[in-house]
C-alpha cells in the first residue's frame, strides 16, 4: 500500500546496485518508511513498508556510492544535482538581513516581471518542502496588470455576492454556531473590509490586490497537507526579496474563493483543491528607512 497523493496512488522503487553497494546503512537511516532496513548487515528493501516508498529520495541523495536509485512517484535518478557549496550559501547573517529587510509591499513601480525572474521565482519555491512527497502544490501565475487586475475584479464581485450571506445582520444569528473568536474576527475585520472592498473598486483604487504587476494563487489537492501551499508562498516570498521584488500575502482571497466554483472553475482551478493563499510581487516604489523587530507572541521553553 503505498500513500495516496493526488499526483499518484503508486508506491516509488527504489533499487540497488549491489556491486556497488558498501552496505554502510546510511540509505537505511534516512529512510523512515522502512522501505529500506538493515537486514544481518545487509540493506533490504521492502516493498510491503508500512506507507510503502514515498518517492522522497533521500537515499540516493545520501548514498556514498552512488548505488541507490528510487524511480517513481515524479522523482527519477536525472532529478539529482549537485549541492551548491558552502561559498554559495548565505550565511546566517546575510539570511537575517534578507529576512529583515522583507517588507510587505503594496505600492509598486511601473515596472512588470519578466518572465525568467517568474521562472527563478517558482524554481526556488519548488524547493520548498511539503507534507508528502510529490508535491500537490499548484500555482495559478496572473503574470501582468491586466490579469492581476481581471482576477482581482472577479474577487470584489465574489465579496459582494457572499455579503449576501454574511453581513452585519445575519452575523448576530450565526454566533452560536460559529463562536466567539470567529464573531469578533468577522465583525471586527472581515465585514468592514468586505464593505470597503467593492466601495474603492468604484473609485479606483485596488485594495484587494494593489494594482500588483504579478500574482500568484498557491493551491493543493485535497490529499495534501493543508499547509504545503502556504510554505511554498512562503519560500515565494523570500525568493523574490532576494531578486529584488517586493510582495505581499493576500489572506482575503481564499475563505471567499473557496465557496465561488463559478470564478474557481474560470481560473482553471480544480474545485476539489484547498486553496492556500496569494502573494503579490512587484518591484516597490517606496523605501523603508529602517526594519523592525518583531516578537512572537509567546515562547515557551517546556
Ligand atoms: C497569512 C497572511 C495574510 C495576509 N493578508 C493580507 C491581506 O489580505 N492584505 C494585506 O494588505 N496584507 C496582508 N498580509 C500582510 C500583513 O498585513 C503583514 O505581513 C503585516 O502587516 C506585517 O507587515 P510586514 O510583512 O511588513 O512585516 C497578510 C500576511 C499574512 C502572513
């Protein structure tokens, strides 16, 4: 039995090239599918593993001798590279001051994003990890103005037909069943900005997307770990700081596009999928004069 992603129900093979093999065990070490296991001094595989080969490939990408191959579930032997040295590593501080200098951006230049640094973009966020492997990410790219702007308008549209539903009024009546916590939240944030929404549209402004030249919808199938498309928006977001864009999460898009198949299905989004959230990029038209320390809320030290 192997485990069943959107992308594949089919466990990985891994296969060995006993001549070669040191039988170091390392392979077996990595592998916490007890696909591989150490059997009297002899690397096994076992093709009845609890979650059968889930295709990650740390074992070749740890073999010494280079005699382990895993072939399946979207991973091959060609997909290997080399590990970029150490000279090419940001050290811990350049990655703090990466990290530090990240702004939210909302105020854009004039400038569109070429379609290689899209493609650096996507190439490092792939890199991203995810609950299992293959990835189930999917990223609808609304590369220009013009698209940004068509996806946005569908969105305003999409808030005012759920304020039908969801309003001052009708919200006293949902308490009960929706608690506390989630009455403030809407009475205190989403339905203010849900009515502010469509009110700017009309006079111009883009509040929701912020006439970004760039955006993209990170989205999963419904096998995947609700939270792998947010960690790849995540890596999104440094890559593009180290290119030189500035971006922005976009929180308000999802809760609203989940329930609307009619604008999913026009965006060739899979209705099944979870949706994760969007990021925009563009290069800013504004400076910071300086970066801030944040704190977490808590951290506890069990
Ligand atoms: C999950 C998430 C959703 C967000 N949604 C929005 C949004 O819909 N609109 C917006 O202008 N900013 C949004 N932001 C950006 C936050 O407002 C921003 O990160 C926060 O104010 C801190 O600012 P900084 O990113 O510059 O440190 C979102 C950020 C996150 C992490």
């Amino acid at each position: 039995m192997a485990v069943i992603t959107g992308f594949t129900g089919s466990p990985a093979l891994p296969v060995i090239e006993r001549d070669n093999c040191t039988e170091c065990g390392l392979c077996t070490r990595v592998c916490k599918s007890e696909t591989l296991t150490m059997v009297k001094g002899q690397v096994e595989i076992n093709p009845a593993s609890t979650l059968g080969c889930i295709g990650c490939g740390q074992c070749m990408m740890v073999c010494p001798a280079g005699c382990l191959t895993v072939e399946g579930r979207g991973v091959s032997p060609q997909d290997l590279i080399n590990i970029p040295g150490p000279e090419l590593r940001a050290t811990p501080g350049q990655l703090e001051a990466l990290l530090l200098s990240r702004r939210s951006i909302r105020e854009f230049d004039e400038r569109e994003v070429s379609r290689e640094v899209i493609d650096k973009i996507i190439n490092m966020a792939s890199s991203a990890p995810m609950g299992i492997p293959p990835s189930d990410v999917e990223i609808l790219v609304l590369q220009g103005r013009e698209k940004v702007q068509a996806f946005a308008e569908d969105m305003v549209q999409s808030i005012v037909r759920s304020k039908r539903f969801i309003n001052r009024f009708t919200l006293p009546l949902m308490r009960p069943f929706i608690g506390k916590e989630a009455y403030d939240l809407f009475m205190s944030f989403v339905i203010p900005v849900f009515e502010a929404f469509p009110r700017l549209r009309r006079e111009g402004i883009d509040w929701l997307l912020y006439d970004a030249p760039l955006a993209m919808l990170f989205h999963s199938s419904p096998y995947a770990d609700p939270v792998d498309s947010t960690v790849a928006a995540t890596y999104a977001m440094i890559a593009g700081e180290s290119l030189g864009l500035g971006s922005c999460m976009i929180g308000t898009i999802s809760p609203v596009l989940k329930y609307d198949r009619k604008v999913k299905s026009k965006w060739g989004i899979p209705l099944k999928n979870q949706l994760g959230i969007v990021v925009i990029f563009g290069y800013p038209d504004v400076r910071y004069q300086s970066a801030i320390r944040r704190r977490f809320r808590k951290v506890v030290f069990a």
